[in-house]
C-alpha cells in the first residue's frame, strides 16, 4: 500500500474526497474531467477554486458541440503559484509519473476510463473512453495508483494498474504541476479573479452560441433522434452538459465574488444558475425525444435558454461597467 506519508509527499497536503463544487446539491455535480480535476486539485492545496473559474465566460458553440471549457494555464498560474508543464515520456509513463509525484507534481494523463475503477457502472470494464486523471502517488512495487478523477480520489491496483501504465502504440499526452511561486493572499484574490472575468469577457462569443445549437440541432435532430440511446449520451455529454455546467460554474463564480465585496453580481449569478437549470431541463427534453424517435417541437425549447444566455451577459455588462 502506499504509505500515508509518500502520499502527502505527493501532494503536499492531505487531499479531502470532495469540494462544494461537486456537491449532491449541484444541478450538474460533474462537470468534465479536466475542470473536476482541477476543483479537486486546487482544494487539496488548501486552495479557492471558485476564484479561477472566470473563464467560463468563453464558452461557444463549436459547431457540433459546445467549447470543452478548460482553466488557461495563465490563470492558475497568477491565481495559485502554479505552473502546467508538458511531460515528455520517453521511457515510460510510470517511470516519469514516479520522478514527477516524488517531486510533489501531480501528473495529469489522458487514460482510458475501462480501468478506472470509480466508473462502475457506466466504462469501467465496458467500454473504452478518453478521460484525464491526476496521478497524485504511485507503488510500483504493490502496482497502486492513488488518483484524481471527476469529483474524488481513488486508488486502483492489479490489472487495472497494468491497463494504465502498459505498453502503448502512443505514448500518451501528460502534464505535471509545478509549484513556481505563492498563490495569491486571500485579500488580493478577489481582485484579481475580477480583472481576469473582465479579461474574458472581451473575448465572449460575438453571437449567442445557444441560438446557434438550436441551428445546428434543427438541422439534423430527426435524424439525430432515430439513433440509440448510446448515441444521446455522447451528443447531450459534449453539448447540454457542458453548456449546463459550465453556467453553473460561472454562477458560483460570481457568487463568491459577491460574497467578497465585490457588488453587482448577484443578478448574473442567479441568471447563470437558470441557465444551468434550463439546460438539464432541455436534456431530459433530448432524452425523450430519442425515447419517442420523434423531435418534433424539441428545439423551439432552446429559445428560453438563449434568452438567459443574453440576461447573462446584459447583467454582466450592468455589474462591469
């Protein structure tokens, strides 16, 4: 087993199993695996991630799906102390994973989820699925990993240990977590979370990307619908839930900058939890039609969320100005 005080050598602090963000009592209490890994991440550290997640403002509608939004690594870097490095692997993964965590770098791997263990139920064992986990310590003798993944930490062994550190075509895209500098002290977080919101917001989409789903959906939906349910749970993943909970996500944003001093956001964190809300309500909407093969009416239903979309930013724009 690893032992308690290599895994603290890893991280640095002892990592708690959940933040808020990812509470039963979210509308989307999975986000996806890059931001749920970093919320996990930052509050292991002792850290605020509510302060980093500005960014959100950015999401778009990419044509066939919304932006897989990510935190910029310039970001963490002014908000944590944090830098993100690309791994080089030129031996093996496990090699590397093994000199970074002895560092105290926590190494972010695209893996395939069949050998994830807190996937029972939906991949684990099942089907093949690219996700990133955190490896925050390692025993290659008892072959343990103790990992970060969506909202907890777990630890896998044996075969599934072998699945993730075996041999590869590819080596696979990796990162490490360096610690470059002190985060930011609790009073001079708020302001700079601000100008980084302001920074994003100059860079948020030009037209409404909810009124460009409901196109893009128009277009295909009662084809789209005559598929299998396997079919909904990858379309709705890459478009309703990262459109959901990447509001919602902006909406604790805001509300935690209100909760430090900072006024006007009350009225764009409300909104941007409507929109979450209005966004798994649509999914459910999506749901049926696949049940029905039939999407008849369905996207007339994205006019409310787009109207949201742009009371978002309207409010934003009052709070801003």
């Amino acid at each position: 087993m690893l032992a308690a005080a290599a895994r603290e050598e890893a991280l640095g602090i002892p990592l708690p199993a959940c933040y808020p963000l990812h509470g039963s009592d979210r509308i989307w209490p999975e986000t996806n695996c890059y931001v749920d890994l970093w919320i996990e991440l930052l509050h292991g550290r002792g850290l605020v991630p509510e302060a980093m997640l500005g960014f959100t403002l950015r999401q778009d509608f990419e044509g066939d799906q919304f932006t897989f939004f990510k935190p910029p690594a310039g970001d963490i870097e002014r908000l944590y102390g944090l830098s993100i490095q690309e791994l080089a692997i030129f031996e093996s993964l496990e090699a590397h994973a093994g000199v970074q965590v002895s560092r105290g770098c926590p190494v972010l791997v695209e893996v395939d989820a069949i050998h994830l263990p807190d996937t029972a139920g939906t991949t684990y064992g099942r089907e093949h699925g690219k996700t990133t986990i955190g490896i925050l310590g390692l025993d290659t003798g008892e072959r343990e990993l103790d990992y970060l993944h969506n909202a907890g930490r777990f630890r896998l062994g044996g075969a599934d240990y072998a699945g993730i550190f075996g041999p590869s075509t590819l080596f696979p895209y990796a990162e490490f977590v360096k610690e470059i500098g002190p985060p930011l002290a609790d009073g001079d977080l708020p302001r700079a979370a601000l100008d980084l919101l302001r920074h994003h917001r100059r860079f948020a989409p030009r037209a409404n990307p909810v009124l460009a789903f409901r196109d893009a959906l128009a277009a295909r939906a009662e084809v789209l619908v005559q598929n299998p349910l396997s079919v909904f749970h990858g379309y709705a993943f890459n478009t309703t839930r990262q459109l959901g909970a990447n509001f919602e996500l902006l909406g604790s944003h805001l509300a935690w900058l209100e909760s430090h001093g900072v006024a006007g956001m009350s009225a764009g964190s409300e909104l941007a939890q409507k929109l979450a809300a209005e966004a798994k309500a649509f999914q459910f909407q999506l749901a049926r039609a696949f049940g029905r093969r039939n999407a008849t009416g369905l996207c007339q239903r994205l006019d409310g969320p787009a109207g949201t979309y742009d009371a978002v930013f309207a409010a934003l724009y009052r709070a801003l100005s």
